[in-house]
C-alpha cells in the first residue's frame, strides 16, 4: 500500500479516536477557555471554580449551567477560592513583584467581589480557608501562618513550632483543613526536597511541624477526625500520597507509582477516591479508601484534559475542572470502577504523558480480557518507525513506557494492536 495512504488511514484513527475514560466523566459546556485549578462547593447546587487571568464560574443550579463572574483581576491567578455556605466566600490573587497579595471576598454569592491588599505586602498569600464568617485562615509561598478573628479586618501571625522539623518550617503551604474549630492541618513543601504537614490543636494560635515525604504535598483531606491524608508529588517520582490514621501522631507514605503531580483528592465513595493528576492528563483512583494498602488505578481523563481540581458531593455528583476551561461531570450512568475486577467494559487507548516529552513518556491502555499486545510507532510520512511486542497482556488497565531514544524531534503516530482491536493516537518528541 503506498505511503500516502497508509498515512492518511493513521492520521484518520488518530483524529477520531475513541476517548479513553469517556465512561467515567464527560465534558460540559464553560463560560471560559482559562486554566481552571481550585474549586468550592459549599453543597450541591452552588459551586465555584477558579484560575488563570482572574478568572472566576459559579453555578447555582447543580452545574446545569455554568456562568463567568466579575472578579476585577486580569493579569494574575486566582491561586486559591473558598466558600463557606451560598453567600460568604473568599478569595487570593498575587502580583509578585509590585502590589503583595489582593484579598477578595463576597457577601452575595460573588455577585460582587470587594478588594483588598493583604496588610504585609512582602509576603504571598496564595490558600485561604474559614472555619466561620469570623475566624479565617491564610498562607502561601512566603511560609507563614496568619489567622484573623474579624472576617479579615486583622490578621494575626501564627507561631510555627519547628522542633519536629527543623529549618524547613518556612516552606510554602498549598492547602488548608480544619477537623473542627480547633484541630486544623495545612499541607504544603519544597519540589526535590520535602513535604510537610502543619498541625494545630488550640484554633490557629501554634502549628507544629511534620516533615513527612521527599515531594511537595498540595492537599489534604479530612476523612474523619482520626484520618487524615494528604497528596502531592513532582514532575519525576510522580503522585504520592500520607495518610495519618490517629490524627497526625503517625502518618504512612506511599508512592503510588502512577505520573504526575496530586493536587486535589475527593471520594466519591467510602471506599472510592479520586485524585487528579494534573499535566499526566489522568486520574489515579483507589478502591480501598486511599488507605495505601492496594495500588492505585491509573484511569486517563478524557480528551487528554489536565485535571487540577475536583469535588464530589454525593457518589452520582462530581465536577473537575483543568485545562482550557475544562468542566467535567460525573457520568451518572456509571456505578463506579468495580472492586476486585479493575476492569473496564471494552478496548480503551490513553494519550501518552506527559505530551510532548523528552526522553520518556507512558501510555495507558485497558483490555477487557487477556490479549496479545503489538505497540508500532509511526513517522508522519506512515514509516514504521519501531515495533514493541509487549506479548500476553493481563485484563484491566495497562501501561506501557516509551523512551525517544534514537528519534528526532517532531510528531509520531502510536498504534496499539491487541488481537483484532486497533486503535490510534498521535504524540509530540521534543529535543
């Protein structure tokens, strides 16, 4: 056949190709194409998300629609957006090099949002949480910890005990929980050298310090007063996870081996959780409540969408948000990824990630029962370029890793082959 037509036939699988975890979660239609990272939901009709270019959505209808607000920032992020019920929220946007962090808030829903300038202009604000329309916390980049018992009219800096971890008690801190109005934990490190979770007992006044994992840690979530975890991960050793299971007096690592950086986590389920995995374009799941005892699911986001931030407030009512305005909803029809089976309902082809990528990339695949796996790697003119017998795959989801090695830059078709299911998708090598 010549090469012209074996190259239009790949091009034509890679263009109109099946999405891999279409089953699980489906686009809908958004007031916007900026990055999408942090989102609220107070309960489940009224919920926020925001991100890149000030930008600010909310829906009071369960996520029916989805409409842009006016948060009077344009040139920056807003790093972090919470809301305390329907009306009262709050929200933190930095110019870095002039004008020191702007404190948004609302009384009406984001209808309207005030400005602020945090008082000290040296520091970054970027995660904001409050336990009351009162009592509210505040950190970021700069390591410290401030609390105000005003609603924000005055903030107040925390004392940071670092006997547990010295010198690194400065570190940014990314995300904030309270148990209740006196146990609360902030999560948070440095890339390459240290994870940490901050724990306080008397409200906010003292935080002590727990040097936990060797990445970064950018959430943290309270499952109950006794278990806690947080997650995170880099760019190399992928999404990681620590689980405390007597509040903070010991905390258990894991590495859950799947790409990319954790930077929310929600259950859907007791046992159900999801974590997105930001720019791996996928998810990782667990089905034994995150307690690290099973391996976690590698399950590929759809349209090869970076998801940053999701929620669940009930196990048919979930939203993710990520990449060019991303919204994803839970695809009510499915019941969930089956305990003990992993398996999913037919043939499914993942994006490869990171993409594109130098030297190294994965590909996630899934086979609805065992299957004899052929990778081919194709030039754009339909040259193959490498074949990879990968030989008699197990049933679920598979990975299969891919090194650039003796390519040059530019863009290559992959084609998986496993028994008489094809299928297609296109990859980008960069050096």
């Amino acid at each position: 056949m010549p090469n012209k037509i074996i190259f239009n036939i790949i091009i034509f699988l890679a263009l109109f190709n099946t999405v891999y975890s279409q089953e699980y979660w489906f686009h809908v239609p958004s007031p916007t194409d900026k990055l999408l990272m942090k989102c609220s939901f107070p309960d489940s009709v009224f919920g926020w998300a925001a991100g890149d270019s000030g930008t600010i959505i909310n829906t009071t209808n369960s996520g029916l629609t989805w409409n842009l607000q006016n948060s009077g920032i344009t040139n920056y992020y807003i790093d972090d957006i919470f809301f305390l019920n329907q009306r009262l929220g709050w929200a933190v946007s930095n110019d870095y090099f002039f004008n020191g962090t702007t404190m948004l808030s609302t009384t009406n829903g984001g209808i309207n949002w005030l400005q602020s300038t945090f008082p000290d202009t040296t520091v970054i604000i970027s995660c904001i949480y409050y336990i009351d329309s009162l009592h509210g916390f505040a950190s970021g980049f700069s390591g410290y910890v401030f609390r105000t018992t005003n609603g924000g009219t005055n903030w107040l800096n925390c004392y940071m005990d670092t006997t547990g971890c010295p010198y690194l008690a400065g570190f940014p801190k990314n995300r904030i929980r309270f148990v209740n109005n006196t146990t609360g934990f902030l999560a948070g490190g440095q890339m390459d050298i240290q994870g940490i979770v901050w724990k306080t007992t008397d409200g906010g006044a003292n935080f002590r310090t727990y040097c936990l994992t060797p990445e970064p840690l950018f959430d943290v979530k309270i499952i109950n007063s006794e278990k806690i975890i947080a997650c995170g991960g880099d760019f190399e050793f992928g999404a990681i996870t620590s689980t405390t299971f007597n509040s903070g007096a010991n905390w258990r690592y894991k590495n859950i081996e799947l790409m990319g950086v954790a930077r929310d986590l929600a259950f859907r389920t007791e046992t159900e959780a999801w974590m997105p995995l930001s720019f791996a374009q996928a998810w990782a799941v667990s089905l034994d409540s995150a307690s690290s005892f099973h391996p976690w699911i590698s399950v590929p986001a759809p349209d090869s969408t970076a998801v940053y931030a999701c929620v669940f407030k009930s196990p048919t009512f979930g939203f993710a948000f990520g990449s060019y305005g991303s919204i994803l909803k839970y695809n009510t029809s499915v019941i969930g990824i089956i305990p003990g089976s992993n398996s999913p309902a037919g043939f499914k082809l993942g994006q490869n990630y990171p993409n594109p990528f130098n030297p190294e990339t994965k590909i996630n695949y899934s086979l609805p029962n065992a299957q004899r796996v052929v990778f081919t790697i194709y030039d754009l003119l339909g040259k193959t370029v490498k074949v990879f017998y990968e030989g008699m795959r197990p049933p679920g989801f598979n990975t299969f890793s891919f090194s650039s090695n003796g390519l040059s830059s530019g863009i290559y078709i992959y084609k998986l082959q496993a028994g008489s299911f094809t299928e297609s998708r296109k990859m980008v090598i960069i050096k």
